[in-house]
C-alpha cells in the first residue's frame, strides 16, 4: 500500500512541470500611455524540454525571458520554479545572452569558474574539475589560459555555454546566442548545443527570429502574436535528435512555424 | 614594424635641435647669461648639485612625500569614486564639489595647509590630496558608470551574491579607467608636491628650485625644473603609462595584432 502510495506520489512529482508561467504579464509606460509589452502568458515547461519562443520584433518574448531570468518582475501573475516563485536573479535560471558576456579581465578557464565561487559547498579542486569537464563538452579544453579577446566570435560563445552550464542550473535560457554569428559558425554551434543539452539534459528556453533555428533545435516553439505579444500557438516537433539543420523534416517544420509567424508579421508592417 | 622607431628617431632629432636652438641663442651674447643659462650651464650645475650630495635628499624626500600623499588620496579617491559610481545620490552631491575643488591651482591650497598644519610635512600631504583626489575620484566614477550593463547582468544570472559584485565585477570593470584615473592623480599630486615644497619646506625637489631663485642662480632654477620634468616624466612613462597599458591589453582593449 504504502510503496504504491509513494510510488504514485513520486510520479506525481514527475509529472509536474519544471517551471511554470502562469499568466505573467507586463506593461510599461510610454509617455502617459500604459503599453502592454506582454498579455497574460501562461506555459508549462517540463523537465529537460527544449522551448523555444519565438515572435516578431517587440512581442515581448524576451521580456518573458528576462521574467525568468529575474532581471524584470512581472506586473501580473507569477513564475514557478519547481513550485517555488522566482523573484530575482539567480544561477539556478542562467541567462546567456547574444553577446557573450565573458568578463575581459579573466581567463577562460576563470570565467567558467566564476558561477562555481558562489557555491560553497564545492571544494577548489572541485571547482577546478567542474570548470574543466564543462570547457571539455564545449571544446574549448585547449584554450583555458587564453583572454576572452583572443578568441572569435564562436569560441566566446561556447565558452558562455560552458560557463552558464557549470554552475548547474535547473534551466537555460538563451537570447539569442548565435544571432550575431557568421552562418557557418551558428551551424557548428546547433550541432554543439544538441550534444551538450541532451548529454546534460537541461532543460532551456531558446529564444530566437529564426524559424529554421527554432525547428532544429525545439521540442516545443510557442509562436507569439505581434506586440501586445501573447501566445499564439504551441507547435510540437518530434524528430529524433542529433538533428541537421538542412534535414528536409526540420524544413518542414520550419515551414509550419513560418506559417504561424507569417500573419503576425502582415500584422506588424500595416 | 618601421613607425615606432621613426617616431623615435624623430623625437631624438627634435630634443637635438631644442638643445642646439638653446646653446647657439647663449652662444650669441645677446642675452645675459645669469638669467638665461646655457644648456652647458645647466648641466654643469647639475653634476655640482650631485657632487654636493643636494640632488638625492631632494628626490628622496619629494619621493617619500609622494608615496604618502598619493597613498592616501588614492585611498580617498577610490572609496570616494566607488561610492559615486555605484550611488547616483553620491555623484550628485560630490561630483560638482570635486569639480569645484579641482579649479583651484595646487599653490592656492598652501596657505590653508600652513594655517592647519603649520610647518610640518602634513600640509604638503594636504597639498597633495587636494590636487589628486578630485581627478582620482571622477575617473574611478566615470569608469564606473560606463561599465557595460551586460557584465553586471552576467554577474547576476551568474549567482554572485550583491556583497561580492564591487570587488568581483564592478572593480575589475572600472579597471581601465581607474588606471587612467590613478596616472593623473600621480601627475596632480606631483604637480601638488612640487608646488607645496617651494613655500614651505628645507628639502625637497621644489625647495631646491626656491633656493635657486633666492640665490639668484638661474641655472640651478632651470636645471631642478628639468630634472623635475624628468622624474615626473620618467613616472608616468615607466610607472603609470606600463600599467594602463598593460590592463588595456590584457582587458582586449587594444589591438595586439
């Protein structure tokens, strides 16, 4: 009885989402006037899904993300993390942002360490060992004692990738990483981003313009209405992973997510 | 890599033909030679102060001087900037009366620091901060405040904790311009220094050049400025100038290739 009772309280838990948005909303002032930047949103991300948001230009997908993040307070509604409300910023809900954000004055290596001072419970050696096991997955090993400065553009980036993945966080939220990036390097970095989010099983939320982007890396695209932005749509993708970026499926998906942009985008030029 | 050394054989030729200029002007007797000394005057007079043992208690005790003021008003500069930087109120309540402070000339801080401190050193120390806190402490808030927002932001997703972002973040940040701050804080304060020992003190680089004058011997009054000039050059080259550079390089801030 009571293991069955444990059992079900167990799978319970399972299924309860990661985190949850539950009609969070936020509105600025513009001049006098009270502008929504986003309706009241609502989501459920489970454990080590991949989203991915995605809308035109000021829908407010990036305040969303910031909202997670803890950077801004939604004005309505709330935020939970394992069933805790978020308030603040905070390494278990890591940002990466499109710059890569890597602090000039440190060394790779003591960049990625830099999320691992906060923890007291590792020891030096440790941290040492986490920063370098997370430099490994991203392979970037090789160039732990170089500056940020003296790498390109793509290197940065998966240095940022390590650093936000070796304090551990519960999810990843990513504003677009790659969007300053050359094509080739961005592909390199799909690939990279895969390997490292399914052997880590992280859960992210990808925020980003690019459809294609969006159908190669998702589990879930929530497409957003032009601004005032609220969900419009959710659209599943289920293809197995390591996916390609030119995979005819992944076009095809793309295509379905360009279907649900299109209009908004018609919307926004009138 | 030819510009450098040009640039250097240039200057070289330029401070010759300074030099030249000079001599061949004394050489032509149209000025007195007590009030405009030759360049040989000038030397010679500085290998006798040497030979007197005048010259190195001078820069000793101008030196020992700088160290403590310029110890102390970068202490005063840095909290002082820290404080404007990170508090928008601090910066409105200290920044025009360090703006202020910094219109007065260092010589006009003298009588105020022989009526506090009498004739001891502490009213060159005075001297001293007064001249170099205000630029100390502008450069360290402006550094401060042009910190890329990013950084800050890493810093925050990244869990450091908010006791840990001014020694951690914010300071390394800031580095570059402090460093700019600090080099002309050391130029201020020698400026301060300088100035402070012509009134009042019985050794010193600026005692020496008062001396000349009440001896009515223009060339020890030329030969303490040059030598002034180059110390305080030798300084901010060596000294100052190598360590901005070398945050500016390692920070990415300057092309190394």
């Amino acid at each position: 009885m009571e293991t069955e009772q444990a059992a079900q309280v167990r799978e319970q838990q399972d299924r309860k989402p990661k985190l949850v948005i539950r009609q969070a909303s936020k509105t600025f002032l513009s001049g006098k006037k009270e502008m929504h930047a986003l309706l009241p949103v609502s989501l459920e991300i489970a454990e080590g899904e991949f989203w991915i948001l995605t809308g035109p230009s000021g829908c407010g997908k990036s305040t969303l993300l910031n909202m997670v993040a803890g950077f801004i307070e939604p004005d309505g509604g709330e935020i939970l993390l394992d069933g805790k409300r978020v308030s603040g910023p905070d390494s278990e809900r890591m940002m990466m942002f499109q710059e890569h954000a890597l602090f000039p004055w440190l060394t790779v290596l003591d960049n990625v360490l830099f999320g691992l001072e906060w923890k007291p419970s590792l020891s030096a050696k440790e941290r040492v060992e986490t920063a370098r096991f997370y430099l490994d997955m991203t392979g970037m090993t090789r160039f732990e004692n170089a500056m940020p400065h003296e790498l390109s553009g793509g290197m940065k980036q998966r240095v940022a990738l390590a650093r936000a993945l070796a304090p551990n966080p519960s999810v990843i939220l990513m504003d677009e990483p790659f969007a300053s990036l050359d094509a080739l390097t961005r592909e390199r970095l799909y690939e990279h981003t895969q390997a490292v989010v399914s052997k880590t099983k992280k859960t992210v939320i990808f925020v980003t313009h690019n459809v294609r982007e969006a159908a190669c890396l998702g589990d879930r695209v929530a497409v957003f209405t032009a601004r005032p932005g609220k969900i419009k749509s959710e659209i599943a993708v289920p293809l197995p992973r390591p996916r390609s970026f030119y995979d005819p499926e992944v076009s095809r998906y793309a295509g379905k997510i360009l279907d649900e942009l299109k209009s908004e985008l018609e919307k926004e030029s009138v | 890599m030819k510009k450098p050394r040009l640039h250097w054989f240039t200057a070289i030729l330029f401070y010759l033909s300074l030099l030249a200029i000079w001599q061949t002007v004394c050489a032509s007797g149209q000025v007195p030679p007590y009030l405009f000394p030759s360049p040989r005057q000038v030397f010679e007079r500085i290998m006798e102060l040497a030979h007197d043992d005048m010259l190195w208690p001078a820069f000793h005790s101008t030196m020992g001087r700088m160290l403590v003021g310029f110890a102390l008003s970068l202490f005063l500069g840095l909290v002082a900037g820290l404080c404007m930087g990170i508090s928008p109120l601090a910066n409105a309540c200290f920044r025009s009366l360090l703006l202020g402070l910094q219109t007065l000339p260092s010589a006009a801080w003298m009588p105020i620091a022989l009526l506090l401190f009498g004739l001891s050193d502490g009213g060159i120390y005075f001297v001293i901060v007064m001249s170099s806190v205000g630029g100390i402490a502008t450069s360290v808030a402006d550094g401060i405040a042009n910190i890329p927002p990013i950084y800050l932001r890493a810093a925050r997703t990244l869990g450091t904790p908010g006791y840990a972002m001014g020694w951690k973040v914010i300071l390394p940040a800031a580095l570059p311009s402090i460093a700019t701050g600090v080099k002309l804080g050391w130029t201020l304060g020698w400026h301060g220094a300088v100035s402070a020992e012509l009134i009042k003190s019985s050794v010193g680089l600026g005692f020496l050049l008062y001396m000349g004058r009440e001896l009515n011997d223009a060339s020890q009054v030329v030969a303490v400025m040059i030598l002034t000039i180059l110390i305080g050059l030798a300084l901010d080259r060596l000294v100052f100038g190598s360590m901005e550079q070398w945050i500016r390089r390692r920070w990415g801030l300057v092309e190394t290739r």
